[in-house]
C-alpha cells in the first residue's frame, strides 16, 4: 500500500519527483509512507541519472498535512514511541541528502509537511499555499533547530510560539518559500531544470558546505570552500570546466 501511496516520475531530465499520493487525506504521511519515500531516496542517492528530486502532493488542496495522527492513535505507547524515532532519522536523511531537493508546496502543509518543506533545498508555493509548524498545539516542538536559519530569529518564534497558519503570500515573505508562483508544480519543475543544468559535482559540493556551516566561524567556513574546490571541482581541465562559455563565444570573424 506504501509503495501505492508514492508516485515516481521523470518530468525532465536529471529530475525526479517523489508525489505523496493520498489526496483523500490531504497527503498525511503513514510511516510506511515515510519508510517508501526514504527508500526511493536511498535509491535516487546512487542513480546518477537523478540530479534533483521535485517532492509534492497530489491533488489541488494539500502538499502534505503531517503525519498520520490517526495511525499514531492506534499504536501502543511503546510503538509510537519507537515510529517517532525512526520519523526523525528519516527527517534527518531528508536534510543532509546528498542532492539537492525542491519542495513544490501547493496548498496547505501543516506539521510534517512543514518539517519536510523547510528541509528542502528550496521551497516553491503559491496563493493555495497554507503553511504552519503545529506542534506547539499538541505541547511540542519542532524545527526550532532550523527554523531561525531560513527566516531569522523573530519571525521563527512567531510562528514557532503561536503555531498559526501562514498563507502563501506572508510565507514568500518572511523567506519560508524561495518562489511564489501561480503555478507552483510548473515553477517547481523550472527550478528543478535550472538545477539539473548545472555540473552535479559542483552542485552536491555547494550543498554539502551550506550543511557544515552552521556553527563555522567566517575563515573556517571560507578555507573549508577553498579545500573543496581544490579537491574536488577543479580536477577538470579549464576548457572542460568552461565548456558552456567557451561553445557560446563567438569565433574569429562572428559579430
């Protein structure tokens, strides 16, 4: 039923989009739902044909409403307790994945849904666009770890603090999406291309350093950039790295 609930395509190349398929439930994610997505990221990880992963949610009314409250009603305390454990290591993996991530979120994202969307790379949204960090609703807390990065310091503990709803327009606003478009799957899948155009080394290297930042002073982070980029993105031969600039000059003799 996992497996069902979670749509795979390839709407352009280098792109996969991972489509959370249960409209009926505004998307709310089972944790065997959770468990598919993990893997076909596992799997998209080692396919190099995949360059940027596209996240969504089917139908017109929810990107994903959270996890499956439903589902944790019926476990046992101790199962619930281990489901949550597992949830976070699967969060965790969602972040520090290896290629970037692009967060079509159309329409509303409340808990979970949230929490994957400000995990994401960059978020995409539109007027349907609803977004909201509940658990201060339920005596808890989530993404107070993160938050305060995207959107600074003061708008993280409004939303955090109140765990109001914030439409697409205010969210576009305060940084908590990075586009507001009418049409957010097609401007997702734009943004995708944009990304998958680019060399993928250089990509997943730029990725890696905003992840180990955090924390860094300035020089650190600085020498850190400079040590990749002589490791790793200038083993390529100048004509091969410039390749692009090099096919679009014009010859001798062009105007």
């Amino acid at each position: 039923m996992a497996e069902e609930d979670l749509r795979r395509d390839h709407p352009a190349p280098g792109v996969l989009r991972l489509t959370l398929d249960r409209p009926h439930a505004h998307n709310a994610m089972p944790i065997a739902l959770q468990r598919a997505l993990d893997a076909a990221l596992s799997d998209a990880a080692q396919d190099d044909s995949v360059r940027v992963v596209v996240l969504a949610g089917a139908g017109e009314r929810a990107f994903c409403a959270g996890y499956d409250l439903k589902e944790l009603e019926a476990m046992p305390p101790e199962a619930a307790q281990a489901s949550m454990t597992e949830r976070e290591d699967m969060l965790w993996r969602y972040l520090t994945y290896p290629k970037p991530t692009v967060a079509a979120v159309d329409g509303i994202a409340y808990g979970a849904g949230t929490m994957y969307a400000a995990c994401s790379d960059l978020r995409v949204g539109g007027p349907a666009t609803t977004m909201a960090v509940s658990a201060a609703r339920y005596g808890g807390a989530n993404l107070t770890w993160l938050l305060d990065t995207l959107i600074g310091a003061s708008h993280a503990r409004d939303l955090l603090l109140t765990a109001r709803a914030v439409p697409g327009a205010e969210a576009y606003r305060i940084g908590l999406l990075n586009r507001y478009e009418p049409d957010v799957s097609q401007t997702a899948l734009q943004v995708a291309k944009d990304i998958a155009a680019q060399p993928p080394e250089g990509i997943q290297q730029i990725k890696q350093l905003l992840l180990e930042g955090p924390g860094r002073n300035l020089r650190a982070r600085y020498e850190h950039e400079n040590s990749a980029v002589r490791s790793t993105l200038r083993q390529q031969p100048i004509a091969e790295m410039f390749s692009t600039f090099f096919a679009s000059r014009p010859t001798a003799g062009e105007v």
